[in-house]
C-alpha cells in the first residue's frame, strides 16, 4: 500500500514538473499594444481562453506558483501590466480605465477568440468588472480571487469610522516609498476607496461565476478589516456578486490568505474550471 502511495505521489509531481516544463517552454513574449510592449506568458489550447489580471502592483510572477495548474485548464493568458515586471512602461496614468483599455488591445493582438473568462485577483477583481461593463459581449465568465471592491473601505467605515482615515494614512505613507507604476497603481486605489466609486462600473452580468473569499482573521488584528465582523462584511460584499449569477459558485476558505492562488493553487483551478464548464453547458 505505501509502495503505492509513493508511486501516486511521484506521479502527481512529475505531472506538475511536466507542466511547469510546458509553461516554461512558453517563454514569456513581449506584446505590443499601442507604443509599449507587455510581458506576456500564454500556455495550452482550447476555447474560451482565460486571462489572468493581477493584484495592485503585481506582476505576471505573481503567477507562478498557480500556473503549472492553470496549464491543465486549455488557453490561459498572463501579463504584466505596463511599467510592470518585465512589461514596458506607458505615458500615461496608471488608472483602472487605462488598464482596462490596454487589456482589450491585449486580447485584440493575441487574436484571442472571444468571448474569454476573465480572472481578477484583489485589485485585478475591480479592473474585470470595468472590462466588463465596458465590454459584455467578450466576457464568457468571471472568477474572482478575494477580489478587491471599490466599497470596501466605506463598508468597513460603518464598523468603525476610524478605519478611513487610517486606510488612507497607511496608503499615502506606502506611496511615499513606491515608484513609477506600483505608485501610480497604489494612488489610483486610495483614489478610489476614498470615493467609494468606479466611474463608469456596472453591476456584474449574470454570467457563469465563481467568486473565492479568503476567511483568515488575524487574533492580534490592528484594523477592523482584519477581525471577524470585517471578513464577514468582506463575504457580504463578494456574495452580492454571487448572487447576481443564476450559475455560479461562491467558495469560503480559511487555508488561505489573500493570495489564494499561492495556498491553495488546486481551488482555484477547480474554480476555473467551474466556470469553464458552465460556459460550455450555456454554449450548447
């Protein structure tokens, strides 16, 4: 039986290895998508394609430890947004709408067949859903890894109103220390939360979804975003995109913090593939 068991698990690693092998072999490429060229890495086959947007001031690494299971899913898209990792720099303010401009020329150079699954992880989650509200035909379906909403910081304001004030000290104080694009993303987002609103954002469609929320409260929790009642408000805030979805599944762990595509790389997958498969079903 351990004979066996060891066997298993030397064939799931060499799976992973090959994977791994396959992605890397798929070196990343530099795009151009109107004056500047991005940092782009696209493994597998098959329709729709996924396209993986990033948190605040991450890159297309961010990926990594997430990609060898993504390889397994069909076409699946990573990027570097401009002034990013190893992606080329733009003159231009690095707001959600430019990001969601330089996506949909993204998707038009790669000759991606549309509509795409869109995933966004944290502030990638609030540059999908302007991407879709600008652009619903080319959104099959959306996965959101603890994404961000623009909301939060006024939601978490009603459990505590000391909590904006020392939202927006921790983020000018990180801006004093950032540079270039990272800066000009953690700008944009303070810019933001202080209002509360994203111009020109919709309520998500009702398409397949899957929405994953990080359940991790901190015992020695500094601000009320961290405690118990804020992540319930968190849940809250993610389950009224789930409830906008007829086919769509909103998933809870406590294995992970806030980037759940690190933890747990295999719920994510299957939150994809979740996805994948409803837009099959609807496709029938």
């Amino acid at each position: 039986m351990k004979t066996m068991v060891a066997a298993r698990a030397l064939m799931i690693s060499l799976l992973i290895l090959l994977a791994a092998a396959q992605l890397a072999a798929q070196a990343s490429s530099l795009v151009d998508v109107g004056g500047y060229r991005l940092d782009v890495v696209q493994a597998g086959t098959g329709d729709p394609a996924v396209v993986l947007v990033a948190g605040l001031g991450n890159d297309v690494d961010t990926w990594k430890t997430f990609l060898p299971y993504a390889a397994k899913l069909g076409t699946v898209v990573a990027y570097s947004r401009a002034g990013l990792g190893r992606s080329e720099g733009a003159t231009r303010e690095h707001t959600v709408s430019s990001s969601v401009d330089e996506l949909h020329r993204l998707i038009e150079k790669l000759g991606l067949k549309r509509p795409v699954v869109l995933v966004g992880a944290s502030y990638g989650g609030i540059i999908v859903r302007l991407y879709t509200s600008r652009y619903p035909a080319d959104v099959a379906g959306l996965v959101f890894i603890d994404a961000s909403s623009e909301e939060q910081v006024k939601r978490y304001g009603k459990l505590d109103p000391t909590y904006p004030g020392a939202f927006k000290k921790v983020f000018e104080d990180l801006i004093k220390t950032q540079t270039g694009a990272v800066a000009g993303e953690t700008r944009e987002s303070l810019r933001i939360q202080m209002v509360g609103v994203v111009e020109g954002m919709k309520p998500v469609p009702d398409l397949p979804m899957a929405v994953l929320t990080s359940m991790q409260p901190d015992p020695k929790a500094q601000y009320v975003n961290q405690t118990p009642r804020g992540y319930d408000e968190w849940r809250a805030m993610h389950d009224e995109w789930f409830l906008r979805s007829s086919n769509a599944i909103h998933i809870t762990t406590s294995h992970s913090g806030h980037h759940i595509q690190d933890d747990e790389p295999q719920l994510v997958a299957d939150a994809i593939r979740f996805v994948l498969d409803r837009v099959t079903q609807v496709r029938k």
